[in-house]
C-alpha cells in the first residue's frame, strides 16, 4: 500500500508515520529523516537544505524530488510506504504520480491529519525545553515550570520554531501550499481526512479504520 500522510506542523504526524507504517509493515519515508541525515553529514545537498529550514521555509522542489525518488527506488520499499512530508505541492504531487505510474503504480490513499489551528500554535509555544538535559515542558500543562528543569535544574528556553510568530509562519506556509495539495487528491478520489485530536493511539486507530477497504 502506497499512502501519504499529510497533516499541519503540531499535529503529531511524525508519531503516527511510525505508528501507522509500523502496523502496516511498510516504511516510513520522511523528508525529513533524510534532510537531517543530509545535514548531520554536511553534504552541499544538506547545506543549501538547512538555509531553507532555518527560516521556516520550504527546501526546493528539485533537492527534494531527488532524494525522494531513490528512496522509493530501494528494495524495502517495492510493496509499499508511507511518505511523511512529500510531496508539499502539486506539482511535486504531480512528479510523484508521473513517477509511480512508470511501474504501473498509484499512490493508493492520501491521509490528512486535520486540527484547529489555534490549538496548535497554543501547544508548540508553550514548549519549553530544557538546556542542560533537553527535555521539554510546557507552561500551561506542567504548572510553574516556565523557567527551571525540575529534573536536573538546568535552564528552560524557548526554540526559536516554537515561537509564536514562527509558529504561525509555519502554519500560513503550510495551508498556502498544502490546500491545493488536498484538493489535487480530493479530485484523485483517494482523500482521508483524519480528526486528529484525542489521544496518539485514538488517531492512529482512526487512520487504520481510514485505510481498510469500505
Ligand atoms: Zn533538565
């Protein structure tokens, strides 16, 4: 099964890539994973890709297409993935279809993960991550924790990508790019939206029910 999860920062899609390809035996391909391993490495590709991220910003379309295309190429991914983070647009959506029907094959179903904006630039600026050990907090669910780590005394500051006006740069980039995106598979006939509110384990389970055959 070829799937594409789809879904705004704060909505905990990395976490569900895993679950759902976990259940489903097939791996998860994030953009992401592979910018950071691109990075990590210092590679040209990595370099040019971070400039973009630093900002909040989008990686080009060709950089991204590239690293894509030969990871789907690899053997473990010959019966099926999850893509996390690709395609963005609709003409990397376009690529994407262009490239699968080359083998005979379709992306079969397009989950987005659907939440209330407001809820998310409330949770991802009031994180608070600790200097010294890295964990993270949050002011309004660990009380009076704004300023030092109970576990280790270090620190607390705010990552400048949960600051609330990257936040809601993050989030204005998303819809700007990714609503024609919904519509293209919208028209494709291989739409999911997902209520991604509750627990991990409850979205999960509502993204599975999504993917079984009516
Ligand atoms: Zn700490």
């Amino acid at each position: 099964m070829r799937i594409v999860l789809v879904g705004p920062p704060g909505a905990g899609k990395g976490t569900q890539a895993q679950f759902i390809a976990s259940h489903l035996s097939i791996p998860k391909i994030s953009t992401g994973d592979i910018f950071r391993a691109n990075v990590s490495g210092g590679t040209e590709l990595g370099i040019l890709a971070k400039q973009y991220m630093d900002k909040g910003d989008l990686v080009p379309d060709e950089v991204t297409v590239a690293m894509v295309r030969d990871r789907i190429a690899q053997p473990d991914a010959v019966s099926g993935f999850l893509l996390d983070g690709f395609p963005r647009n609709v003409p990397q959506a376009e690529t994407l279809r262009d490239m699968l029907a080359d083998n005979g094959q379709a992306v079969d179903k397009v989950l987005e993960l659907v939440v209330d904006e407001e809820e998310v630039v409330r949770r991802l600026s009031g994180r608070r991550t600790c200097g010294q050990c890295g964990r993270i907090w949050h002011v309004d669910f660990d009380e009076g924790r704004d300023d030092v780590c109970d576990d280790c005394g270090g620190r607390l500051f705010q990552r400048d990508d949960d600051k609330e006006e990257v936040v809601r740069h993050r989030l204005e980039v998303y819809k700007e790019q990714t609503e024609p995106l919904v519509e293209f598979y919208e028209k494709e006939g291989v739409l999911a939206g997902i209520d991604a509110t509750g627990s991990v384990e409850d979205v999960t389970a509502r993204a599975l029910a999504a993917l079984r055959p009516a």
